[in-house]
C-alpha cells in the first residue's frame, strides 16, 4: 500500500530563517499539496546553547507572509505533538533507554578534557568502533562503577554504537543510490545527561518516526546525517516506514562559487531574510524581501525556481501551477546560482499582472508617509500609467509623485535642454486653447492641441518637452494627455502658468 505523504520543516530556532531555508519549506509544501499529503512544522530547539529568542515566531510570520501553510505542528495542531522538541523530554529518555536496554547504545563519561586529550594524542581521532575501547564508558568499565558514577549524578552521553564495515544505503531521490561505509561514522552522541536532552540527531530520527514522516526534504548539508539515520532506523527496527530522502543542492552565491551567505546580501545589496532581521543580541537589523517591497507571490516564483524548472521555458507560476507542476526527481543535484536579479525582474513582473486597485491599496501607505491624501480610485489610476516603470511599490513615488503634488522646482538640465527663448509664449497660448476645452479626459483634448501645434507650424517635440516640464518638472513620466486627463484642467492650468512664471 502507498503511503500517505507526510513532510515536515524542521528549523531550529537559531536565527533568522535563510532563504535557502525557505526554498526548503517551499519545496515540501509544493510536495505535500502535490500528493494531498500533510505539512508538518517541527521546531527542533534541543540545542539550548543555540536558541535564540524571537527565531521561532520569525520564522512562522515568514512563512505565513509567503503563503506556505502548515496541516499540523506548533501553532497548528495535530495529534502526535507536541510539535516543539523541547516539549519532548519525556518521549526521548523512552527511547534511548531502549537502545542502551539492546545494547545499541553506550554510555559515556568522558569529559571535555579528556577528549581533547585524546584529539591531541591520535590523529584524526574519532569516537568509534577503533576507539571506543580506549575510552571511559560502559563497555570498557565494570557496571558497578558506571551505575555508581550515574548514582552519584556525574554526567554522561549516551553514544550510539555503529557497527563499522557496513555499506549504508541512502536511497536520495534527488542523488540517486549513496553509499557510505560505516566506518567513517563517529559515535554520534545521541543523549546528554546535563540537560537531560537528546541531541538533533536523535530527536530528529525518533520525531520522524513517531510523526510518520514519509519524505524528508532537506538541504544537502544535512546529507552527511542520512547514513546515521537509516542506521538509528534500523537499530530501532522501524525500516518497514524509514522515510524517502531528497537533499537539496546548495543555493550559491550569484558568481556561482561557494554558499549564499549574509555576506553576498550584504555586498551586492539584495536580502538573504524573508522579513526584516534585528539580531536581538547585537542589534544588528538585517533586511527582509517583505521590508524590500517584494509580493510574496513573486518571491515563491523566484524561489521555486532556484533548483527545479518545469522542462520548458514557462517561468512565471504561481503557487497553484507550481504545486501541479513541480517535481522533486527533476530537483537539480548541482547548487543553483542566486540570481538576484532575476527576483527584481519577477516582482516586477507580478506588480504588472497584479489588478490596479490591489497595487493601488498597496501604494496609499506609501503616500501617507509623504502626507498626501486622495482617493483610491485615483491612486489606481495613477498605478496603471506607471507601474510599467518599476520593479517596487515604493518606487511608485518616483514614477508619479507628479500625479500628487506640483512641482516645486524644475530639473537645471531639463529646463536648458527643453525650455527655450519662446517657450513661455507658446505655453501661454496653450494655455489660452486649453481654457476652452471643457473636458479633459477626452481625447478631443489631444487632437485640439496637435491641430493647434500645425496650424502655427511649431515643433511638436519642442511644445510638448515643454509641456511636460511644466508638469511634472523634469523629462520624465506617460503620455502627456494621459497625466492631464488625470490632474485636469485646473491643475494643468496652474502648473502652465506657475512655469511660465518661474521659467519666463
Ligand atoms: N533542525 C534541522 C535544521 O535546522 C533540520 C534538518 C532536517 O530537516 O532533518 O535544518
């Protein structure tokens, strides 16, 4: 029988959630709906030493903004949470006792020092089959003295005992069949007693089977941990239900050579964060794609795309296309280059697509900040003539401010190039026939002044440059008559008269 299909996000609440880490969610999520399988959020925080506060609910408001939702876990409910690791003591000690009962698993005492000690006495000096025996832990030591150093409340590890010369398997559905030999693995510590908290990689192992997860998705720096976990499987006797693995290749940086870091963000200028980042430590304020005015839709797109394409050259999907389309075999094993450049021209591409009134909403708070009320039919109108011109909602304001406010001075080298010794003069007349016309939204208005312009024989390029510095105070902006239509008659009026003035 076919499994259901069970996915789940598992971050650890350490930081700000990276964007390789969202592409990771994304790409469970376009799985989970693909299959009518579950979405489940696992907060892995066993790692106090690296918990920071705040990760946690950033990383869901994240999520939430980009509209990848969850069936079950923290915040959402379901029958086999709790969904938050620490919340989970109780269900772990179970099974590392079981283990430690089948002799799969071994206590150890040694402390730090002793380690190190012995990192500086053998080369490469590992934990493991080789090793083991020369160290202080329940194999080598009576059972009396263990139970007594446990009794006394010394602290320990519980350490999983691998077997070395097996070839483990790892069947990646991205990478094929990888084989890595046992006796490369350490010991992995699986339990500390200090804080009577497994480590990562038994609460991930054991949650993925208590939360019957059938696909693990992930990046592939995770895969050096796949072995362990096929192996804890099996030492558990759970194969029948081991999950499938998908480990994802490396985002990389935009000149394609090493990790996407902060740094790159940093450098060339593009954020790495979803939303906005205050380092509650240092303070540090990194920025986000929801604070940098990319729509959510357009960042899915971008993201969904770093790693998989749909085998031809439809590019723009939104969630709906790409949940039908996509496909994790086709994942790509080789890090997909961070084109940044490529996600500006999305959100550039969604504002165009998206319907006027909805760019207008977004836009009012824009032109709060600059005092200006209007109306929002107005606003869309505007939007309609400019968004063609940009790749952000905030950069609406300087594509039309001219809609909203006059112009309070006039470009130096427009005004050299555009207005002439008669410009005044033949603005003055224009303004003379445009007081005739009654109404400006016609496009009457257009055909009286070019039949105007001929009659005279001026030169339509030189009337209307001036013009249309008399509106907007520089070269720029649409079509003339469809910025008058908008301002109207009176508008245009006062600016024709207040460049004349100012300009003579
Ligand atoms: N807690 C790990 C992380 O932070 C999860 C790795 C996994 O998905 O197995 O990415």
């Amino acid at each position: 029988m076919e499994r259901k299909v069970r996915v789940r996000f598992a971050p650890s609440p350490t930081g700000a959630l990276h964007i390789g880490g969202v592409r990771t969610a994304l790409y469970n999520y376009l799985f989970a709906r693909q299959h009518n399988g579950d979405m489940i959020l696992r907060i892995e925080d066993t790692d106090s030493n690296r918990f920071v506060p705040g990760a946690e609910d950033y990383i869901k408001e994240s999520l939430q903004w980009l509209g990848i939702k969850f069936d079950e876990g923290v915040g959402y409910g379901g029958n086999l949470g709790p969904y938050r690791q620490s919340e989970r003591k109780d269900i772990y000690k179970k099974y590392v006792k079981q283990l430690l009962d089948d002799g799969k698993a071994y206590i150890a005492f040694d402390t730090p020092e002793e380690l190190e000690l012995k990192r500086k006495e053998i080369e490469n000096f590992q934990y493991d089959a080789h090793t083991r025996d020369l160290m202080r832990n329940s194999l080598t030591m009576p059972q009396e003295e263990v139970s007594k150093l446990i009794d006394e409340g010394t602290q320990y590890v519980v350490r999983f005992k691998i077997e070395p010369g097996i070839d483990v398997e790892v069947n990646d559905i991205i990478r094929g069949k990888v084989v890595i030999n046992s006796s490369i693995l350490d010991d992995k510590v699986l339990y500390k007693s200090a804080d009577q908290l497994p480590t990562y990689h038994l609460a991930n192992i054991v949650d993925d089977y208590l939360m019957q997860i059938s696909h693990v998705i992930r990046g592939e720096e995770w895969l050096p941990s796949a072995p362990l976990h096929v192996l804890l499987y099996r030492a558990f006797g759970w194969e029948e239900v081991m999950p499938r693995f998908a480990h994802l290749a490396l985002l990389l940086k935009p000149e394609g050579n090493g990790k996407l870091s902060k740094r790159d963000g940093d450098r060339l200028g593009f954020p790495v964060f979803p939303l906005e980042w205050k380092d509650p430590k240092t303070g540090e304020i990194s920025s986000g794609y929801r604070e940098s005015g990319y729509l959510p839709e357009a960042v899915i797109n971008f993201l969904a795309l770093l790693g998989w394409n749909p085998g031809n050259d439809v590019e723009v999907m939104n969630m709906d296309e790409l949940i039908q389309h996509f496909n994790l075999e086709k994942c790509s094993k080789s890090g997909a280059k961070f084109d940044y450049e490529k996600g500006k021209w999305f959100n550039h591409h969604y504002i165009q697509m998206m319907d006027n009134d909805k760019l207008a909403s977004l836009f009012m708070p824009v032109l709060s900040t600059h005092n200006i009320t209007t109306t929002p039919e107005y606003v869309s109108k505007v939007v309609a003539l400019v968004k063609e011109r940009v790749n952000f909602v905030k950069e609406l304001w300087d594509q039309a401010s001219f809609f909203f406010v006059a112009p309070s001075e006039y470009d130096e080298k427009t005004v050299k190039k555009r207005w002439k010794d008669d410009s005044a003069t033949q603005m003055l007349e224009l303004s003379q026939l445009l007081q005739s016309i009654d109404n400006f939204e016609d496009a009457a208005t257009e055909t009286s002044v070019k039949n105007w312009i001929e009659e005279k024989n001026y030169n339509m390029g030189k009337i209307m440059n001036a013009f249309r510095l008399a509106l907007v105070g520089e070269g720029k902006g649409p079509h003339i008559f469809d910025i008058t239509a908008l301002i109207g008659k009176e508008e245009t009026l006062e600016r024709l008269d207040k460049a004349i003035k100012t300009l003579g």
